[in-house]
C-alpha cells in the first residue's frame, strides 16, 4: 500500500478539497475525503495495472504494484486500500458533518467505484479491445471508468462543505464535464505523448482499444474535449468567481496537461 501511494497527480483529492472551499466548507472539513478519494485512486491504478486488466508494468515511474510484490498481494493490497478509505470517510464525523450528509458522500464515492461506475466503465472496456465500438459506447467506458470518479470526487466536497440542492446538481454537471474531457485528453496524450505520461504513451493503441482519436480522430476529440471544458465553465459561472478561481485553475491545468506537445 505504503508503495503505491505516492506520486499522481492528486487531481481528484485537489478537486474535492477546491469544490468544498468553494461552498464555504474548510479545508480541515475536506481533508479526510480528499484522503479517501486518494486511497481509492491508488487502489484503482493497482487494479488497473494487472496482467487480467491492462496489464502495465509500470505506474508513476516505477515497477507496478504486482511486478514488485506478485498479483496476490496486489489484489489484497486494494482490498484495504478500499477498507481504509471507507475509514477515512467514517472520521468526518468528527468534524461537524451531519450524519445525513456523510452517507450521501461516502455514496457518492462508493457507487463511483463500483458496478455503476468503475468496475462498469472497465468490464466494458475490456470486452471492447479489438473490436468496433460505436462513440455512445466509448462515451459510456469514459464515463463510468474515469468521468464518475471525478464527479465523485467533486460532489463529496460539495456536499460535505454544507452545499444545497441545486449547488450540488450544478457541481455535478461540472464533474461530468470534466471528467470527459480528462479521459479525452487521456486518449489524446497517448497518441502525441508526454513528458508526464511517457510510460503510457501509445499503450492504447497497442492493445487496439477504444478511444476518441480512433474514433474521430486527433482534432476531433481536442475540439469535442475544448467543447465540454466550455461547458464545464459555465457551470462555475454560477458561483463565486474568486471563490470558484482553484477549480477554474484545474480545469485550465486539465487543458494544458492535453496540450503538452
């Protein structure tokens, strides 16, 4: 666990911990979600990277997990990593957050993981390698295995930083949009790599999988990836402009992050 932990670029835990302040909450308030959020990333990039998935043998620079310590330990490894997290949530308690609201978080965060959003996004992924898959398809891989998670992420902080109704409905539309347009400069990036991501460059292709360049093409998914941060926007347009300014921020980090080469 303790090995595959650092590293990343803690996008989901900053996402929530940004959204909370945002709404009003604080940062001591958003914490052990943002912790939460970072344990259950790690245990999905352990996941991930095993032969029976993607099989990658390595992970923010280094061997991956199953390389170092054999598959089973890999396996057991994510299954505390899951058990911690859900720790982690449970400690909110403690910090003035009503009942109520915690459950709905640790919801928010558990579904994202599971069959309605993970575990879906990467069943159909791998049934999809090799074969011709139609873009509402590859729309609804993008959207369970990595677009969930970050509305998630973003929703939580929302909801734990005290946020009513329609703010978290307007956060959610946020997380969707981004969370898209992440996975498409994902698809992006291992076309025309880069110099974070070099370890992956061109593992999509390898395996033949599905992604935006395949179908649309490289210009077609910057522009349709340009189209949903615009939308995403608008969204925050909604909120306090100095209050919304780290989200705004990310979202331009997510940009250039595609737009390295």
């Amino acid at each position: 666990m303790r090995y595959s932990l650092p590293g990343g670029k803690r996008l989901m835990s900053t996402l929530c911990i940004a959204s909370c302040e945002m709404i009003g909450g604080s940062q001591s308030v958003a914490m052990s979600m943002a912790c939460a959020i970072e344990l259950l990333v790690t245990m999905a990039v352990i996941q991930d990277d095993l032969p029976c998935l993607d099989n990658d043998d390595l992970r923010r620079g280094k061997p991956s997990n199953h390389k170092v310590f054999g598959e089973a330990t890999a396996i057991l490894a994510c299954q505390a990593l899951h058990c911690l997290a859900m720790q982690h949530i449970a400690m909110i308690k403690a910090k003035n957050v009503s009942p109520d609201r915690l459950l709905r978080a640790m919801v928010e965060i558990n579904s994202a993981v599971g069959s309605e959003g993970i575990a879906a996004g990467q069943i159909m992924d791998i049934n999809s390698e090799g074969k011709e898959v139609s873009l509402s398809e590859l729309n609804f891989i993008h959207r369970h295995k990595t677009g969930k998670f970050i509305e998630a992420s973003i929703v939580s902080g929302v909801v734990i930083g005290g946020g009513n109704e329609e703010e978290i409905e307007r956060m959610r539309n946020f997380g969707k949009y981004v969370g898209m347009a992440y996975q498409l400069w994902n698809d992006i990036v291992d076309v025309i790599g880069s110099p974070e991501m070099r370890e992956k460059t061109g593992r999509d292709m390898m395996r033949d999988k599905a992604t935006y360049p395949k179908l649309v093409g490289i210009d077609g998914s910057k522009k349709h990836a340009k189209e949903l941060i615009a939308e995403a926007k608008q969204e925050l347009a909604y909120f306090d402009p100095t209050r919304a300014a780290p989200l705004d921020h990310l979202v331009n980090f997510i940009v250039s992050f595609g737009n390295n080469n």
